[in-house]
C-alpha cells in the first residue's frame, strides 16, 4: 500500500511589510513619525529579524506493508486506519496504486499551501496591533512627562504652609485639572 503526506521544508522569506529592515514608520496626526519595530516579523525575544519563517511544501509518497486495520464507528460514519507496524494512519491517505497515492499527496500538498498563505497574510494585516502599539506607548511616554512635570513642580515650591497645600491638591484633583500647585 501507499501512503500520501505532504512533505514539509523550513525556509525564511523577506518579511513584507517592513521589507527585511525589521523597523516600521508611523506617521501620526500631527505629522511626527515614530518607528517601532516590525510587528509582521517580530519573533518574542528574537526582535524582529525582517524576514519570516515559513515552510515549502512537497508531495512525499512512501510505500508501506499493512500490519493492521481497525474500524470504529463515529458520529454515523465508519473509520477506518491501517497499521504499518507500530505507526498508522487515516483510510483517505493510503492507496492501492502509487498514481492514487500521487493525486491525493498532490491535494495535500495544496491544501497545506493554501493554509500557509492565510496564515503569513493575516501576519501581514496587524494593523490595529501595531496602531495599539503606538499609542499605547504614547500614552506611557505622556503620563510619565505629565509625572516628571508635578515631581519637578514639588520641588520647586516649598510649601510654606503644608495645609493650604493639600487644599489645592484636593481643589485640582476634583476638578480634574493638571494644574501645578
Ligand atoms: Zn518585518
């Protein structure tokens, strides 16, 4: 009997967003850039290298000698797996003849293709992760500005009387206002 699986290799290809720099450009509002690091190719602690791994995919035919065959009825329908030994495999991926087995590894092959390219598309499309990501850390590097700006004020003030202090405090806190004391 043959057997049909689709072969699989490793390769790295140019990520195609940032085009292998490994940095993007962002162009706010008010016209300032910021670069960040590429977010389509980026790999945990890695950085982002400015390509991405994927796989090519081949058919990969083995001829096999059955050992064993166990059926067992599921959700109404019959299944069926053939041993080769201690390893086995689903009825739809062995065949009789070797051409079978070529057309089915074939399919699988394509299929295999086509789940890739959904996957390195939608990596591609992160648009809201990397708008996040901008703002998010315009949002920290403002509130810390906004912290270094009271510190700074503190300081040069000194409270002559610490009472009427924390009444203004209080009076800018209700308000809202980030008005130094
Ligand atoms: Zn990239």
């Amino acid at each position: 009997m043959y057997q049909s699986q689709a072969g699989q290799e490793q390769m790295w290809v140019t990520c195609p967003e940032c085009l292998g720099s490994g940095r993007l450009r962002v162009i706010m509002g008010d016209d300032s850039e910021v670069s960040i690091p590429c977010v389509c190719c980026e790999r945990g602690y890695e950085g982002s290298p400015g390509r991405i791994q994927s796989y090519r995919f081949m058919a990969c035919i083995t001829e096999h000698t059955v050992t064993g065959v166990d059926a067992q009825t599921r959700e109404g329908g019959l299944r069926v797996r053939y041993s080769f030994g201690c390893y086995s495999t689903e009825e739809e991926n062995v065949f009789a003849t070797r051409d079978e087995a070529l057309l089915r590894a074939n399919t699988l092959v394509s299929e295999h293709e086509a789940e890739e390219i959904k996957r390195l598309k939608y990596k591609e499309k992160q648009h809201r992760t990397w708008a996040w990501n901008v703002s998010y850390w315009r949002g920290v590097i403002r509130r810390a500005k906004e912290e270094i700006t009271r510190a700074e004020a503190r300081l040069a003030v000194a409270p002559k009387n610490p009472k009427e202090v924390d009444k203004a405090d209080k009076i800018n806190s209700e308000t809202g206002k980030l008005s130094c004391i």
